[in-house]
C-alpha cells in the first residue's frame, strides 16, 4: 500500500485531538467546559511574574526562551506610576524548567542597562546563535520628555542602546549607545522612536532584526516640523555581523507604530520577513519584505485581526516550523485543496497575541495562521485571558511549545505581568470549538 495521504494524517491528529479533549473534560476539568452540547477550550493557567504594588507598576513585557539551558527569560519596564513618564529601569526575572515546572528566579533590576539622566523603556532581546550572546535592546529617554511632547516638537529625546551576556542573562555588559553611529544625520528627520517591545529575531542566513518604529517629520517649514505630517511607520535595526555593526532599514510606506517580525520560509526555502504592526484604524498592518527586512513592500490592513479604536495596542508574531506530522507527508498533495485547514505553501506557521476586543484592551487572544502568505487566512482566536489585557510576547520554544508573557489582571491589565504556556494542540482544540459553535 501507498503512504497515507495528508488529509488521512490530519484526520487521525484531529480525532486524538477530540479523544483527548473528552479525557481533559471528563477527568481533570481544568481544560474544557461544557456550553449547552459544545466544548469550550478554556484558559491556560497563569503565573504572575510581575505584580503591581503600592507605588511600583510593570509595563512593557518581553520574552525569549534559551535552549541551551531550557529557560526563560522575561523582562519588564518597573515604574514608580503607570505613566511612561515614569519609567526606571528594566527588570528580568528567569523561568527554569525543572521536574516538570518552571521555577522563577527572584526580581533582578539591569544596573547597566540604562544612561545618567534618562529612563530605561522597551526592552527586546534577541539572542545570536553562533556567537551564544544574548543582546537586550531598548531605549533611553532624557529625563521625563514624554513621547508626545519629542512629536509635537519635533526633536527627539532617544537613544539608541543595548547591553548583552554571554552566560545566558547571569551578567551583563556596560551599556552600548548606538545612537549617533547607526542613525547619525537620520534623526534630523526624526520625532521620536523606540524598539519593539517584545523580541527581536535572528533569521536563517544569520541576520539579526529588531523591530522598531519611528515618528516620521515628513514635513518642515524652516527647520520647524508641522505635527500633523509627523507619522509612525514601524521598520527594523539589523546586523549582518552577528551584532557587531548595526543597520537602519527602510521605514514601511504605510502608518503603523509599534511592530514584531517573523521569518516565513516557503516550500522552495525562500526567505520572507513578515511584519506586524501597531494601527489606528481598527486592524493590524502587515507588511512582506524579501530583502530580509531592507525594505517592505504591499503594506496592507490584515482584516481579520482587530485593532483596538482608542489607539491600538501592541502585539507579539512568531514564526515557528510546520508540525512534523504535516511536513513529513507534503510530496504529492495538492496544496490548494480546500478541504485541508492549512496550505503546503510554506514551512512555517504564524501565531499571533493581542487583545480581541475591538472596543478596549481586553480578551487577549492567540490566533493561528497555518497559510502565512494569506493575510485572510488567520483563525479564530483562542482566549488565554478574558478581562482586561494589553502588551503581551510570545516565545517558540521546541516541539510545538509556547509560552506567553502578558500584562492582565480583573480591573486592569497594570495588575501584574503574568506567564503561560501551551502547546499547538491548545491552539488547535480552541480553533475546532470554535468552529463548531460557529
């Protein structure tokens, strides 16, 4: 007999998924609830990293799991109010697996981390996989300028830093500020700018981005900027080098603020760099670049993600390999089969965080994309925190692991910074109950 056929692999991994959502509901009833005759996936459970105290609020979360020693890392802005004015410094706590569970270490403040007379925000490491160094980015802001005033202005009060370790964050370097090499003449046409938040990525030919994005000043009369033709476009800082020289990318022509990237590889083993950004304007944009990051073409609204109206709200993407049991059977299957959930054009999949409400920060969901060079072929989200949610970041870990640092709570999402993880089946099993309520 021949092998079996993708649709036969996918059948099979969806009623083991079905037999075990019976099992979960049956035994545990901890994973899913009964509505009326459907199952309903629930919420993952949750462990607080960062909590809100009299006087001290964490904003601003970003996440990275190191392989080597099976850990995470998460990272915090600490401010003395919820005010971005009121930013101090970055803090890290490290999650390690053992037995079974994740341990977290206690609350570390990054002393290096920052420069005399300036608040550290947006933190966003990326780890180099040759070297084994670890780089956290962020941003230095002079005194309590706020980004407001740096726009109405027109003159920028950031700079542009990082510090790294070689022993997975047990010590950090001094404090590097890139600002005047790597943007020199450029912030001349600059408002204001930041990173991220969240994490940066390094791509299969060893090119390392950092999501960033900038206050555009489009317009001058006489050195002085006119506000309304200052816009936010998102773009990235890369290097080549393994994070010895830094580059600017071009900005994406389209309005977008703050971003996260991903790197697609389609079935040929093409490279294509996939931005997510920050919108005003009830969805998300996303932008394709095939250039590795140089520059974006074809910006576009992503329709079925859902934008917040009252500004917006960050977001997290990552990018992570088709599951085995899909890419093994790929040869001779018709890719645009319309009875498959997913297409064969690609050898990765998307996942998406970001609050589901479109009204207000709240319902933080995770979408799946299993056809990632189709903006419409995003999914019904899975709700990991219903109630009030805002900046959250995802990291892959292996073997079709997540985990997800968000800032929720009951009243608001300031009450603290809390971490989950799940698997893709978690996803996968939301998806189909979904679907069946639908």
């Amino acid at each position: 007999m021949g092998r079996p056929s993708i649709n036969s692999y996918y059948q099979w991994i969806k009623c083991a998924l079905m037999l075990r959502i019976f099992i979960q509901h049956s035994i545990m009833g901890n994973t899913t609830s009964k509505t009326g005759s459907q199952l309903i996936a629930m919420e993952p459970k949750k462990t607080t990293v960062f909590k809100q105290t009299c006087g001290v609020t964490y904003r601003i979360p970003a996440l990275i799991y190191l392989r080597e020693d099976q850990s995470y890392l998460a990272f915090a802005e600490k401010r003395s109010s919820p005010c971005d004015s009121d930013a101090k410094i970055i803090v890290m706590r490290k999650g390690t697996l053992l037995k079974g569970s994740i341990q977290w270490s206690p609350s570390r403040e990054l002393l290096s981390a920052c420069l005399p007379g300036h608040r550290t925000m947006n933190p966003c490491p990326v780890y180099e996989r040759n070297s084994k160094t670890l780089f956290l980015f962020f941003i230095c802001i002079q005194s309590k300028t706020s980004e407001h005033h740096q726009i109405m202005t027109g003159r920028n009060a950031a700079r542009l830093c990082y510090v790294s370790s070689k022993d997975n964050g047990l010590t950090w370097s001094k404090v590097t500020d890139l600002t005047d090499g790597v943007i020199g003449k450029k912030v001349r046409k600059w408002a204001t700018f930041a990173v991220g938040p969240g994490h940066g990525i390094q791509m299969e030919n060893g090119r390392l981005v950092i999501p960033a994005y900038v206050y555009y000043i489009h317009c001058k009369c006489v050195c002085i900027p006119f506000p309304c033709t200052i816009q936010p476009h998102a773009f990235s800082f890369y290097s080549d080098d393994r994070g010895e020289t830094w580059h600017v990318g071009q900005i994406i022509q389209r309005k977008s603020c703050e971003c996260e990237m991903a790197e697609i590889i389609n079935r040929d083993g093409k490279s294509h760099l996939y931005c997510n950004a920050r919108n005003t304007r009830g969805h998300r944009v996303e932008a394709l670049s095939e250039t590795n990051g140089n520059s974006f073409d074809k910006p576009r609204l992503a329709p079925k993600l859902v934008e917040q109206s009252r500004g917006g709200c960050q977001g997290s993407v990552i990018g992570f390999p088709v599951p085995e049991y899909i890419s093994e059977d790929q040869d001779g299957v018709n890719k645009d089969d319309a009875n498959l959930p997913f297409s064969l054009d690609t050898q990765t999949w998307l996942l998406f965080s970001h609050p589901t409400n479109k009204r207000n920060r709240s319902d933080l969901g995770v979408y799946l994309n299993r056809s990632p060079l189709h903006t419409l072929r995003w999914e019904h989200p899975w709700i990991i925190h219903s109630g009030p949610s805002g900046y959250s970041d995802l990291a892959y870990c292996e073997q079709d692991h997540f985990a997800c640092l968000m800032e929720c709570g009951k009243q608001s999402e300031l009450e603290e910074i809390a971490f989950v993880d799940f698997h893709l089946t978690d996803v996968i099993e939301a998806i189909d109950d979904k679907l069946k309520i639908s």
